[in-house]
C-alpha cells in the first residue's frame, strides 16, 4: 500500500526538528514555516488564532499531500513583530484556551456524575441517550436495538 505507516505521522525522527522557518525574500515581513508531524487540526487552530491577532495582515495554511504529515503556514505581520514571535504567541493561547476547554469539560462531565447517581450508584433505567427509561419504547424494555 502506499501509505505510510502510522507512526511515521507522528513520531519525529532521530534529528528531525519540528519547525521549520523559512524566510520570504519577495513579500516584506512574511515567513513560510513548515511544521512536521502535524494536519489540518492543528493547522487550522494556528491559523484562526493568528487572524485574531491586530498585528497579522495574512495568515494561511496548506497541507501539501495527505500522505506527508506536514502543512506549511505563510504569516504576513505589519513589521512590529517578527512572524515567528507572533507564532509563539498564538501558539501560547491556543494552548490556554484548549487547558481551559479541558477544565470546563471536565467540570460539566462531573456534574453530570453527581446529577446521574443515586446513592453513588447509576440508575440501570436510564438508556444510553439520556432518556430515563420510562418511556413506552423498546429502549426502556431493556432491549438492544439489534433486538428490534
């Protein structure tokens, strides 16, 4: 089969570094940088924080080929920063704004522990979509959806 392995699209090599800057010599204040190891998810994450950002005038990304796991980001800023500072910078609040996404899911899904128990022990009515069981469906017989 043609494609690699599946480590290979995580795992960086012995010596192989996970950024790599690359200056634009035909557009002032602007750099290429290739990031190794990663896809459109995170690509995409850059990107929109970037944008937010008042000193970027253009931020992009692409993924060359879905069989090479890297994608290449071109930032324009207006010159009072470097791109690959305002890259740190983005990078540093995506990764706040994903801990506090963490915590906050985490907190709802305690709640929902708390809200779900009785006496510290789940109600086997309730059915797998939330439903608490006393509807007159096949669900709340206790019945698979093969069974139907």
């Amino acid at each position: 089969m043609n494609a690699p392995n599946r480590y290979e699209l995580y795992v960086l090599e012995d010596g192989e570094k996970p950024v790599e800057v690359i200056e634009d010599t035909k557009i002032p204040n602007a750099a290429t940088i290739k990031i190794l190891k990663q896809d459109h998810t995170l690509g995409n994450m850059l990107r929109a924080q970037l944008l937010a950002m008042p000193e970027i005038l253009f931020a992009g990304y692409k993924v060359p080929h879905p069989l090479h796991p890297y994608f290449l980001i071109k930032i324009q800023t207006d010159g009072t920063v470097t791109p690959q500072i305002l890259l740190e910078r983005a990078c540093t609040k995506l990764i706040g704004t994903m801990s506090s996404l963490e915590t906050k899911f985490k907190r709802e899904f305690s709640y929902k522990d708390v809200e779900g128990t009785v006496g510290g022990v789940t109600s086997h009515l309730d059915d797998p979509y939330g439903g608490t069981g006393t509807g007159g469906s096949a669900w709340s017989t206790g019945r698979d959806y093969l069974d139907l």
